[in-house]
C-alpha cells in the first residue's frame, strides 16, 4: 500500500482530493471534517467545546493533514493551524485555494470581493470589533 501525499502541484489536487476524502470515508472520519464551509464556523465551534470525542477527532485529522504534506509547500498552508490543530479550518483552507487550481489571481480576487461585502455597521454594540475580527478571519483563511 502507498502512503498518500500531496505536495502541491495544482494539478494533482483534485485526483488528490477524491482519493483522500474516499480514503478518510473509508477510515471513519466524520464526513462534516471534510465539508466544512466558513458560514458553519460558529456551529463548528460550539460543537468543538462541548464534544471531547468530535476534538480529539479534529486534531487527529489535523496530524493526518500535517503528514500528507510534509514536503512541498502545501505544509505552509496546513501548519498555520497548529497552534489549535485544527485539522478542519486547515483542509478547509487547502480547498479553498487548491480548488481554484493553486491561482493565486483567482485566489486574491476571491478574498478581495468578500473583505469588499464586510459591512461596518455604526449603530451596533462592539461595531468595530466585529468588523475588525472578520476581517481579520478572511485575511488568516
């Protein structure tokens, strides 16, 4: 049997994905790991408090990311999680620019246009603390 990896080379992301999200089925993991999406993240969060087993899930699948991408440059993407290791925000992450086939142009103007729907609103308590957290929250992603 080989041992999976990915070291970024877009065009080996999507045959990568399949075998690795088919592979992650087939050993059990929670199919919400992979299908995380950034509009979930509070339901995400209030999962990962109250549910020891649904963490200690998290970090095992960050440790399989971590060493799915030991080499190349991918690492960078998934070990800016591991304070947390958090391995549902870093594939999350990886899908989200390698599913764009790695370009960066596309990439940028993706993150571009939603720091461009952020809304500051004046009139709500602790407006520009919230503004400022999910503009910070784009950035990091």
């Amino acid at each position: 049997m080989s041992i999976l990896h990915f070291q970024e080379k877009g065009h080996e992301w999507h045959s990568f994905k399949e075998l690795f999200e088919a592979t992650c089925d087939d050993a059990g993991f929670d199919e919400s790991l992979l299908t995380f999406e950034e509009s979930e993240e509070q339901d995400y969060l209030d999962r990962g408090d109250d549910d020891e087993e649904y963490d200690a899930l998290v970090t095992k699948f960050f440790n399989v990311l971590k060493f799915i991408t030991a080499k190349g440059t991918a690492k960078s993407k998934v070990r800016k999680f591991a304070t947390n290791k958090d391995g549902v925000l870093a594939y999350s992450h990886l899908r989200r620019y390698y599913d764009l086939d790695g370009d960066k142009r596309i990439y940028g103007t993706s993150v571009l246009n939603e720091v461009l729907q952020l809304e500051l609103h004046y009139n709500s308590p602790r407006r520009f603390d919230f503004y400022l957290s999910n503009l910070r929250n784009i950035v990091r992603n």
